[in-house]
C-alpha cells in the first residue's frame, strides 16, 4: 500500500509507504531508505571506535567486565557465588542484567573494552528502533517518529550512555520496550502485553531507578487506559492470574535483594538526605521542610535549562560538560512542544508528560542533582516533545529556507557534539575515565616477573580489578582472594608512601609527588598530559 | 557564570576571551578551517549571551533565591496567562537590563528585584490557579 503525504514542505513531497510497526515493508518509497539511514547514523555514532571512546575502561566497567568473564568461565561471581542475582563487586552490590549480558558479548569478542561496552552500544541502537515504533503506534505521524527517531540517534545524552558500560541505557531499553508492547498489548487486546510487563521486569533487575519509576508509571497506565485494562482483563482472567504469579515469583529475588543489608546500602549511601542538615536536635517540622525543600529543589535541577542545554551534568563521566544534554536549538522546539501538549492533550501528549514528570523523581531522592545517568529517562519525552514542537513549526513555517535553515543548525550542533566528544573531551576528561589505568596495569604485567613483589599505590582506585581485568587471572584462583582490594599473591596495596626495608626488589606504583630511594623506570600519563603514576624499582 | 549567577556584558566578554583560548590549542593539529567553523569570537559570543540570558529563567537559579514550592505556581502563571508576549517581553527586558548593567548595580539590588519578579509571578500564578480552580467548580457543581 503506497500513501501519498505531502510533507511540511511543498518543495518536498515525500511518498511514504504504510509503515506497519511489526515489520517494515520494503517498497519503493522513502520510509526504508529513511529508517535506514537512521539505523546506520545510530549504528555509526554508537559502535564507532566504541572501545578507545572514552579512552579508559573505569572502576565500575573493569568490575562488570571481569564480573563477566568470571561468570563466563566458572559460572561465580569473583566471591564464588553460584549464579548471582546480585553482584557485590565493590560492596555496591551491582544489579545482574548488563554483566550477564557482558558474559555474552565477552564470548563472542573476547575481553576487552569493546566487549564491556557493547551491549550498551547494542540497546542504545535498538532504543532507537523502539522508539520509532512506539511513536507510531501513539501519533501515526511518519514524520514525528522518524524525526524522534533521528534526535534519538544523534542526541548527545544517549550517545554518551551508550557508548560505556552505563546499566541504566540497557534499562531505558526495557522501559522503552515494555511501554510499548503494553500500550500494543492494550490496543489489540493481547497477551503481548505479558510480555511488556516481563520487560518492565528485566529493567528492575538492570538498574536502580527503575525501582521508582515503573510503580508510579504503571498507576498512571491504569489510570490512564482503564478501560482498556478491564477488556484484557475479562478476556485473560485465568492468563493473568497464572501470569501474575509467575511474575511475583520473578520479583521475589529482587525483593530479597532490595531489602537485603547489601541493597540498602546502596541506598543509604547515594540518599538525598545526607545533604540536608539535621540533627537530633532539629525540631520535626524543620526537619520535614528542610527534607521536603531539598527534595524539591533536586526534582526541579532536572529542568534546569543549564543542564538542559548549556553544561549538562558536572560529573565528567556522565557528559562533555561543554554543551548540554540537549542541543540549544532544540530549546524553542522543546519550548513549543511541552506548550502544545499541555494544550491539547491528546493521549500521547498525556502519557509523556507524566513520563517527564516521573523520570526524574529516582535521581531527586538520591545526591548528588541533577544525575544525567539517573535521569536517563527523561531523554525520551523530551525528545517527543522537541519533534513536536518542530513538527508544527514546519507546518507553520513551510518555506525552503526554514527547512534549510534547521538542517543547517542539526548538522552544525552535531557536529559540535562528535568534535567536541573525539577531540575535547579524551584530553580533558581523562581522570574520570581512570586514563593511565589500563597502560599502568600493562606495564606490572609486562615487568612483574623480574620483581618478587609488587607495592601498588592506594591512589590506584580499584587496581585489583584492572589487574584482574588486563592480567591473566584465573576467575577459580580469584574467588579464592579473601581481601584482594589489600593484597593478594605477590601484590599489596598501600595508602601511604612505601619504604623497602627488605632485600628483595620491589616494583612500586606510585603517586606523582613521591620520590622513593630507587631506580625510576616509568612514567604514566593520560591522554591530557597529566602524569598519573611513577613507577619505580626500589 | 557571574556573581551567584547574575551575569553581565562583562563575564560575557571574558568567558568569550577565555573559551577561544583554551579550546583552539586543544584543537591542534586539525585543519584551520574546522578548528575556526566552532572556535569563532561570533559563536561563542552568542552562546555566552544566550547562557547568560537564560540563566536568569533557569530554575536552579530562582530556587537559590526563591522557595522551590512556588516553582509550580510559576510555571503556571507563564503557561495560562492570556498577554504571554506582553509577560515575555517584561521579563526579557529586565534581564537584558541586568546584563548590560548600565546603572552598575550591586549584587543585593539585583537579587531583591530578581526575588520580587519571581515572588510576584508566583502570587499571580496562585490568584490565577484558584480562580480557574474556583470557576471550575462553579461550571460542574
């Protein structure tokens, strides 16, 4: 079926074939070669030298990768438990989803950084692709979805996460997808809706934030579709209940996790309220407000229109820092498209204002604000929004020169982002990527043999891991390590300056200010031409 | 960018000077004409300015200097008020008014005239919520 629509534009009529959502129709039309270049460009931005950018596998993804490998060739975690549903790693107890997957992709390329970083890549392209699929479901407008689907792709926010070991990418997938086949599931009135709630499941056992945000979300969805719920449920009575059941079961290691000393201390130790200033002497209404002004004023910072669009989060890992988590020339269309949906109010104008307004109530109970990671998932209403708000500006402004003009500022502003992420951002954010890392590990594996013993510094966060990681450690050697982050084998890790009172040569990794009595063999710099470590014979 | 955020013409101006010096070197070694399509005074002039200008509508901003509970009444008064234009046009005048500084006010002045704007629109969002509120009621019963 070949429908003719006439774009935005009267110089530029596009033929677009009706796209079904389940599969896309290969016809001689636009809408292939379009969601194809989209696909390519997500695939291109995403995979592109995806294990040397960042430079540096950091704590947490050396931890996920080994975490992974020892899964993959023992079946433990490093502490030798069977099969965890929860992995203790740096006692921050990391939730089992991306490693599993990480088991995965390390079979299949080996371990290595871009094997750590794929199954981000891999769900951040086919956040795309659902993306698309669900803003066709909700508009029937080719236009909006492709257009959502292209900001998604080059967004700035979802490029960064998808481009290192981030858990919450991977969860905003089964969100993205559970959303969907519900809303589908709900339409059609079919049990692919069991589906979607398996991958609302999957998500909670991917990362934190989900834990707040599908409750909430889920009330809204039965507010919202109530009637519709109530068909399915005449019609799958039995299915629901059997299903039902089954889930709970699903959810009860979770459960069990989460309220586990382990799960809350995760919890106690990210919480909002180690900002706010109370003592037990504080009355209880001054603690209630002071609490409830906090918590206020963290909710709100993920609307700040400099994090938005001019600095983005101050934590080097979780953006550039010289642009926002948005484009500024999406700002107006941003502006336009929130304006016109409060307006409106057609149902998918609904259902991601109250997605915006959900997202970012995770990061606000937790410090520091705003969280870009946290807030991942208010990337996917506000780039509705901003194809939104451009839609109908395209439909009022339908000249060539307005069409030519915001082309001109897309591929500008993206343009800036890829410089500034390949050429800036490697020379300036090298230790929040743990730069020099990887080439100090190297360099002890290379050398260790000529030494009886190795004297690393505590300055090295997490050496262990990245000897785990880049050395040749056997997973059943290493969940025999009671303390590792101490010392193991020949290895020992110290907070001050170390002195050899022995005979014995020693190999010792030091900080940049000490000058130990010995034979200075090495210096490590990052990408930024800071020195990082002296390594010394003594 | 300025004193607790109330930037001016003059931190516009030098955070333009201090940009094209740090970020040109950082670009060394690629061709002149991609390194000056980003790195230009015109650029990073507009973008400074557009930082400054809509720092002060930036919520952070307001919740230094305002209660972040009026936050919502704020928002509604600028969403649902009948003249916007008239309302935008107020505010952005002040703000340009701030920004090109031209009576050098202290930072204490800035900051009662900034905490009156909000607190006003706040008030107004307010009257304006209940009496919808209460026009409501009287619609339905």
């Amino acid at each position: 079926m070949v429908w003719r629509f006439k774009s935005s534009s009267r110089h530029f009529p596009v033929i677009i074939s009706f796209v079904r959502y389940r599969k896309i129709q290969l016809n001689k039309d636009l809408a292939f070669p379009l969601i194809l270049g989209i696909i390519l460009t997500t695939f291109l931005v995403r995979f592109f030298a995806l294990g040397n950018y960042p430079k540096s596998l950091y704590g947490d993804e050396v931890s996920i990768g080994y975490e992974a490998y020892s899964i993959l060739k023992t079946g433990r975690d490093t502490f030798g438990n069977f099969l965890p549903f929860s992995f203790r790693s740096y006692e921050d107890f990391k939730l089992p989803s991306y490693i599993y997957a990480t088991s995965i992709s390390e079979f299949l390329f080996g371990r290595n950084a871009f094997a750590v970083r794929f199954p981000s890549a891999l769900f951040g392209t086919l956040t795309i692709i659902t993306f698309i699929t669900l803003l066709l479901l909700l508009t029937r407008n080719k236009l909006l979805s492709f257009l959502g689907g292209l900001f998604l792709a080059t967004s700035a926010w979802h490029t960064h996460f998808s481009r290192a070991a981030f858990e919450s990418n991977m969860s905003l997938f089964f969100i993205l997808a559970g959303t969907f086949l519900i809303l589908h599931g709900l339409n059609k009135n079919s049990r692919v809706l069991f589906l979607g709630l398996f991958f609302y499941i999957l998500s909670l056992y991917t990362y934190h934030s989900p834990r707040i945000f599908i409750p909430f979300f889920l009330l809204f969805l039965f507010v919202m579709y109530k009637r519709k719920f109530l068909s399915f449920w005449q019609k799958y009575k039995k299915a629901t209940l059997v299903v039902g059941i089954m889930y709970i079961i699903a959810l009860l290691p979770y459960f069990q996790y989460a309220f586990s000393p382990g799960g809350l201390i995760r919890a106690r130790s990210e919480s909002f309220m180690r900002d706010v200033k109370i003592t037990s002497s504080t009355p209880f209404y001054e603690s209630i407000y002071k609490a409830g002004n906090r918590l206020l004023e963290n909710y709100f910072s993920y609307f700040s229109l400099e994090f938005l669009f001019f600095h983005g989060d101050y934590n080097g890992r979780h953006s550039v820092r010289e642009i926002g988590m948005l484009y500024l020339w999406q700002m107006p269309f941003l502006l336009y498209g929130i304006y016109k949906g409060i307006k409106e109010k057609r149902e998918e104008d609904l259902l991601f204002i109250s997605w915006l307004l959900i997202a970012p109530v995770a990061g606000a109970l937790a410090s520091p604000n705003p969280h870009a990671l946290r807030g991942l998932n208010m990337v996917l209403p506000l780039l509705y929004f901003i194809s939104r708000g451009f839609v109908v500006f395209l439909n009022r402004y339908r000249s060539l020169h307005f069409s030519l003009f915001c082309t001109f500022l897309f591929v500008y502003f993206f343009y800036q982002y890829l410089h500034i992420y390949y050429i800036h951002y490697p020379k300036r954010s090298g230790p929040d990527w743990s730069d020099g890392y990887r080439e100090t590990a190297d360099y002890i594996r290379t050398h260790e043999n000529d030494y009886s013993k190795v004297v690393i510094t505590a300055n090295f966060s997490k050496a262990y891991m990245y000897l785990f990681f880049y050395g040749n450690f056997d997973p059943n050697q290493v969940q025999k390590y009671k303390n590792p982050n101490e010392s193991f084998d020949k290895y020992l890790f110290v907070r001050n300056s170390y002195t050899n009172t022995s005979d014995e040569k020693i190999l010792y990794v030091a900080r940049e200010i000490e000058t130990p009595l010995g034979k200075h063999l090495e210096t490590i710099r990052n990408s930024g031409n800071d020195i990082v470590f002296e390594i010394w014979e003594i | 960018m300025g004193d607790l955020g109330f930037c001016t013409i003059v931190d516009i101006a030098n955070t333009t000077y201090t940009s094209l010096l740090s970020d040109i070197p950082a670009d060394f070694g690629m061709p002149f004409f991609f390194i000056r399509l980003l790195h230009n005074k015109l650029s990073i002039f507009s973008w400074s300015t557009l930082k400054c200008f809509f720092q002060y509508f930036d919520i952070e901003q307001i919740t230094q200097f305002l209660p972040p509970v009026l936050i919502p009444y704020i928002a509604y008064f600028l969403i649902r008020i009948p003249k916007k234009k008239v309302i935008y046009s107020l505010l952005g005048s002040v703000y340009i008014f701030f920004i090109l500084d031209p009576f050098h006010w202290n930072l204490g002045t800035k900051i009662i005239i900034y905490q009156v704007l909000y607190f006003g629109l706040s008030i107004l969002g307010g009257i304006l919520f209940t009496l919808r509120l209460n026009k409501r009621k009287l619609v339905h019963g």
